[in-house]
C-alpha cells in the first residue's frame, strides 16, 4: 500500500461546484439521482507516454485518431437538455482532447443548448505550442469553454512559456490553470496517485503501484455521480477502468439517461454503498474514491433505503 502522498489542489473546487449543481438539479425518472459530471474521452489518442500512465503500454494502448461520432454527441447533449443539465463537462479520460481537431465544434454544441454547464478540458499543453496552438486554444474559448487545465511533465521552465501564453490570451486564473506535474516521485509526480483500476505498475523509493492482492474495504463515490464516454461511445462505470473492463452500455444503442438508470449501473453502486469492492475492476484498484462526490453518495444511499 502506498503511503499518502500528493493531493490535487482542485479537488475541493470541483466539490464545491458539484455540491452547488445537486442544489438545483432535478431526480431522473423513478426518483433516481442525477450525474454532477460527464467526463468525454473525445478520442482515443495522446501523443506522450507518461510512465506513471497506463498508456506507457503502446501495445496495450495503441493511438486511435478518432473522435465521438457527433451524431451520438448532438443525441447525449439533446438527452441532457431533457434533464436541464448544469453540471460539469470534461474533455479528459484516456486522450489528449486537443488532438480531435474540430473540438471547438463539440464546445459549441454543448452551449448552444445547456448554456450553465461548466466545460473544461484537461491538456498536456503541447498541442497548444504547435502551429497555430494559440489561435485554436482561442477558439475553443469562444466556442464556449470555461477553463482549461494544463498539466506540465517536463519541468519548471514550461512555467514561464505557459504563463506568456495566458498573459497573451489575456486569460484569467479560473480560465487557465496549470498544474506541476513534474515533481519527483515523493511529491507523486504532482498527482493525485493511483493505480488506476490496476492498470499501472511502478515502483520507486517513495511509492509502489500495483493491483491489489486484496479488495479496498470502502466505499467508493465516482459511479454515484460521475460518467465517462469512450471515444467510441461506450459509458464505462469510472474514469479509472482503463482496462476498460466494465463498460455499463452504448450510446449508439441507449441513451446516457438509461444507462445511468440501468440494471447494471444500479448493482454496481449497491455494492459499492456497502463498501464491497470485490468484483471487476473495484477488486484490483487503489483510488480512495472518496474525494469527490458525498453529497450524491448520500442521495443514493437515500433512494436505496426508500426501495427497501
């Protein structure tokens, strides 16, 4: 077991504004409890191969250079028009976002019908060094997003680069957030740690990484009100299935709104509200799982015992 080491800085900001989104959020059909966050693996790419990254394994986690298919998109935003959707929306998961071209054209999708929803995108930044880098990442603001998150692996000289960009942009703190994520092993690399569902093996001086030999016995709070979206449709039960082990459905063949409602999502969060990790991939995974997310961890807990 890895000892505490770095938390992300975000993590309470992303609280706040999930808590304030289920103030104002509505229950789904039957009573159930609405998502706070949709994180989109808009393509399945990136162009590094960070060690402490699944993707280290180019066999295992080959480039992909295609997106969402935009006719499943327009349907995922119409679906959460239906539900008055406020929340959160990522592009983030298991890609570089930058590298789908036209991602503007999603970003203006999303706020041409759900106006308040918060987009974010999470970059390595590279994409935006790149010829005509800063002319896009202007479009992508224009378009309609709200922040973006650019994460620096190479070391503290990016700073002065990424900050003249912003200062030229004329961007402000809460539109452009970099992140350290250079550090050395015990600062965890200046991420919140893990080992991804079981997906990342590694050991240094600090920490060691590996599937567990035995299930966490906690609850964890990432099914309960968060979704991720593959690039090629599939809504997997937690951003941390790299392996990709248990997808809950297709957006080509239901909607999110069902997925979410299904039997198997419903199972899943049955176990997890009474701290049973032992099935795929829960049974391997060492996220905490509880950082983010009480507040619709306790609404489920409540439409549960109301079923009862």
């Amino acid at each position: 077991m890895k000892k505490k080491l770095y938390t992300d800085i975000n993590i309470k900001r992303i609280d706040n504004f999930l808590d304030k989104h289920l103030e104002v959020a509505k229950n789904l059909k039957n009573g159930i409890p609405p998502f706070s966050s949709v994180e989109i693996s808009i393509n399945g790419a990136c162009n590094r191969r960070c060690f402490f990254c699944p993707r280290v394994d180019e066999e295992g986690y080959p480039n992909i250079l295609e997106s969402l298919d935009m006719k499943l998109f327009d349907e995922l935003v119409n679906d959460l028009e239906s539900i008055n959707y406020k929340g959160r929306m990522a592009f983030s998961g298991f890609c570089e976002p930058l590298l789908s071209k036209n991602l503007d054209q999603y970003i203006l999708r999303i706020k041409k019908k759900l106006s308040k929803t918060e987009i974010e995108v999470v970059s390595n930044g590279d994409p935006i060094l790149a010829k005509n880098g800063k002319e896009r990442l202007i479009n992508l603001f224009k378009a309609g997003l709200d922040t973006i998150k650019i994460s620096l692996y190479d070391g503290p000289h990016q700073i002065e680069l990424f900050d003249n960009i912003k200062k030229d942009l004329e961007l402000s703190d809460d539109q452009y957030i970099v992140r350290k994520r250079y550090l050395g092993p015990e600062e965890s690399f200046g991420i919140t740690i893990s080992n991804r569902a079981g997906s990342v093996s590694l050991k240094n001086d600090a920490f060691e990484l590996k599937a567990l030999e035995e299930p966490l016995k906690q609850p964890c709070y990432y099914p309960f009100y968060k979704v991720l979206i593959d690039h090629n449709g599939d809504v997997l039960m937690c951003s941390n299935d790299w392996k990709k082990e248990k997808p809950m459905g297709n957006l080509s063949k239901e909607s999110l709104l069902e997925i979410w409602s299904n039997k198997k999502f419903l199972d899943l969060r049955k176990k997890l509200l009474n701290s049973d990790r032992n099935h795929k991939p829960c049974n391997v995974c060492d996220v905490n799982g509880i950082l983010n997310g009480k507040k619709s961890f306790e609404n489920w807990k409540n439409y549960f015992s109301q079923k009862t």
